[in-house]
C-alpha cells in the first residue's frame, strides 16, 4: 500500500474499539507517520462496560506511540438530559431493527435519535485539535467516518470533515490540523475488505452498543440486535468473510 503522508506528519486516531476506527488505526500504521497516538473517550454510553479494555487491547496490538483516556462527564450528564438510549444508566430500550430496515431513511433518523450524545464528534474533534497542539507540525486527525453511517449521522459525512478542517485552521496556532477518514467513501462490507487486507484483529473490536462483557479469549461479546451490530453482520456477510465476531 502506498504512503498517502509524508514522514513529517503525526496522527491522532480516535478510536472507539469499533469496526471502522480499529480499521483506520491498522490503515494509519501502514502510512509514513512520525508517530500515531489514540485518544479514546468515556462518556458513560452503555459501551463502556468494554471500552476501555478493547481499545488498550487495539492500541497495544497496532503498537501505537500513546494512548491517552479522556473521561467526558459532562458529555454523560447531557446524553442523560436529553433522553439518549445510549446513556449508561438510561431505562429506555435501544433500537432493534430488522437487516431490511438498515437503509429505511426514515427508521434510520429515529434511531440516529435515539442513541444520539449531544455534539460528540465534534466534542471530539475539538478535543482532538487542542492535544494536536502538544505535538506540534502537521497532524492528521484520523477518524472512522464512513458512508452507511454518514446517511444517518451528520456529523459522519465528508461535509462535516471539510468544515471542521476549515475552523480547525482558525482555532489551532501551535499545530497543523487537518482531520481526515480514509474509509469516508465505504460502506461496511468495504470497510471489512479493506481490513482484512491490512490482517486487522476483528474479534478483539466491538461494534455493540450494549456488550456482553468478554469471552474466555477476552474477545467482547456482541449482543448480535441492536443497529450496530447488524451493520457489522451484513458487512461481513456482503464482503463474502466469515464473522469472526462473538455474539451473545
């Protein structure tokens, strides 16, 4: 695979342990950086019983140069505030829906809703920007934001990317930011092509909003309904690979 950056550039990749990110962090260790840090979020989504696990787990396979927690309580007490069924401590069920329903335009905003956290990516992406101003130079945001999800979650589009490269320019001095997804044009069954080439450990990322905790392997283990996990499912089963993933 050829190198899309030059030495002189450092990555930041936001990894949340799921499919897309984990692929993005097997990518970026392919390209000519300097050096590639994660940061990793917390902000008491129902996730978070495997978070921080998995993506210690990712980072010490991919050999990253830092991995650094950040613990967002504020972004917690605001998903609670507006009813997010993803909340940690939220009663409300999380969306179900059916393969079929997965390119419903209108299922897919309700869910979007449901398990919406206010303003997180770009909570994230700003967060991400001031760390990139402790390394200095050029930096290279790397986020996993794709296509499928990008039909449903505005702050997943390439749009959205371009935009907040242009404030970014504007609200950083001491760094370079430009934020980038190398799977922005995929779908999932690409997005799993594209990580088995590059030999991605798939059973040790979680894709479910509600795991189950860890099998014996200490691979999370899925409960195999919520949306997440059925755009995980059909994604291996279009890209023609065996799921690898354990469900509950």
């Amino acid at each position: 695979m050829n190198s899309r950056v030059s030495s002189k550039k450092s990555a930041i990749i936001l990894l949340s342990g799921g499919l897309d990110s984990t692929v993005c962090l097997w990518w970026t260790k392919q390209q000519d950086y300097t050096q590639v840090v994660c940061l990793t979020f917390e902000y008491g989504s129902k996730e978070e019983t495997v978070l921080h696990a998995v993506t210690k787990k990712l980072g010490e396979l991919a050999k990253v140069d830092d991995h650094t927690f950040i613990t967002l309580d504020f972004l917690a007490e605001f998903s609670k505030r507006i009813g997010s069924s993803l909340a940690k401590d939220s009663n409300k069920t999380l969306p179900k829906p059916k393969t079929e329903d997965l390119d419903d335009e209108t299922i897919g905003k309700e869910n979007a809703q449901s398990v919406w956290i206010p303003a997180r990516n770009l909570v994230f992406l700003s967060i991400a920007s001031s760390y990139a101003e402790t390394l200095g130079g050029e930096v290279d945001i790397i986020t996993g934001f794709n296509l499928e999800e990008g039909a449903t979650f505005p702050d997943n589009t390439q749009e959205f990317i371009d935009d907040f490269t242009k404030t970014a320019s504007r609200g950083v001095m001491n760094a370079q930011v430009q934020i980038y997804s190398p799977i922005s044009g995929m779908d999932k069954a690409e997005i799993v092509k594209l990580g088995r080439k590059l030999k991605v450990p798939f059973d040790f990322s979680n894709s479910c909003y509600e795991p189950k905790g860890f099998d014996a392997g200490k691979r999370p283990i899925h409960c195999g309904v919520c949306e997440s996990c059925m755009r995980r499912k059909r994604g291996f089963n279009e890209a023609a690979n065996s799921d690898p993933t354990k469900y509950d």
